[in-house]
C-alpha cells in the first residue's frame, strides 16, 4: 500500500530497513523541494507529476530501492533555443552495497543501465537520491520535434542539406578561418 512521506522520513531515510519492510511511498509535485533542479540555468522550470519508492528484497536477498515517476521540464532547444516541454519518465533500480568497493564491483558485473549498485551505508536522504535520477534523466541536447524555419534562420542551422557555395570567377576568394590549420606545425615544432 503506497503512503505520503513525511519531511522527516525522507531526510532520515533508512533504506536498508525500507526494503526489508517491503515499503511503499509516494508523492506529487508540492511534497518536496529540488533546490538543485530549481537553481539549474538549463532548465527553465519544472514540475514533478508524481514519484514512487518501493523497497524489496530481490532473489538474491540482496535489498532493492525502487525509484519511478514522471516530471515535466523546460529547457532551451539546441536548434532554437526557444523552450521546449518535455515529460520525462523516470525508473530507475538502486541495489544496496555496504561500500564503495563492493558496488564498484558488483556494479561492473551488470548490464542492465536501469539497475545500479550504490554504497549506502544506512541513513540517507531520499530527496537526494530522487532528485539525482531527475537530473540524469535530463536530456543533453533538447529540442523541438520540429522548428519553424524562421527559428532555424535566426539560430543559423537548418534541417535541409545546404549545396556548397560555388565560387564566382569575378569575386576575390573568401578568405576562410580555420583555427587549427597550423596546429600540425606547431606540434611538430614543440617536439624538436
């Protein structure tokens, strides 16, 4: 059964007791602040739809955070860079280790890119831990599906494939800046 968090519980979250207690915690967007999502230049605001933490133990006996939701974020679109909204869902598996070393270990042994090994030692702050998977989750290049071609004419790029320029026989040749065109050289003079 899926229950509110309080403030406290989630500054003072025993994980590993979590998952052998088989918990089960939501919230919605109001329940808790994400000060590092809030004060991101990159993104120009955001709303957290809903979140879900699940503890279990897996086959293994190994313990197990859950962590799923959705948000929706705003940032500059590469092309544009006018805003683009996008929901974004998150699910993500934590298995516990006792250290460091254990996790890198035990972390290099799966494949699954959903499923991480992380040191935890006992007391954690699940807001952290929650807001770490909505950052990662992030887009690197975001953008619109598709752009107007006035925005692609102010930012300079366009979708269509451009012909290169020819050269007119009666204009002087452009003259053109290549800012590594000498690098060669000067590696090769740094070495004698």
């Amino acid at each position: 059964m899926s229950r509110k968090v309080s403030q406290k519980e989630v500054v003072e979250f025993d994980a590993w007791a979590f998952c052998r207690a088989g918990g089960t915690i939501s919230g919605y967007h109001d329940d808790l602040d994400f000060p590092r999502l809030k004060n991101d230049p990159e993104i120009t605001g955001f709303k957290v739809i809903e979140w879900q933490v699940k503890g279990y133990l897996n086959r293994q006996g190994e313990s197990v955070i859950h962590l799923a939701g959705e948000f929706e974020a705003g940032f500059h679109c590469v092309v544009c860079d006018e805003v683009v909204v996008q929901r974004i869902v998150f699910d993500r598996k934590l298995i516990l280790a006792k250290s460091e070393q254990q996790a890198d270990e035990k972390d290099q042994e799966i494949d699954d890119e959903d499923v991480d090994y992380v040191a935890c030692s006992g007391v954690v702050n699940l807001r952290d831990w929650l807001e770490d998977e909505l950052l990662l989750v992030c887009p690197m290049f975001p953008k619109h599906d598709t752009c107007s071609s006035e925005e692609h004419e102010q930012s300079g790029l366009s979708e269509v494939n451009v012909e290169p320029e020819v050269q007119n026989d009666d204009e002087p040749p452009k003259k053109v800046h290549r800012p590594f065109a000498d690098l060669g050289q000067l590696l090769k003079k740094g070495k004698q």
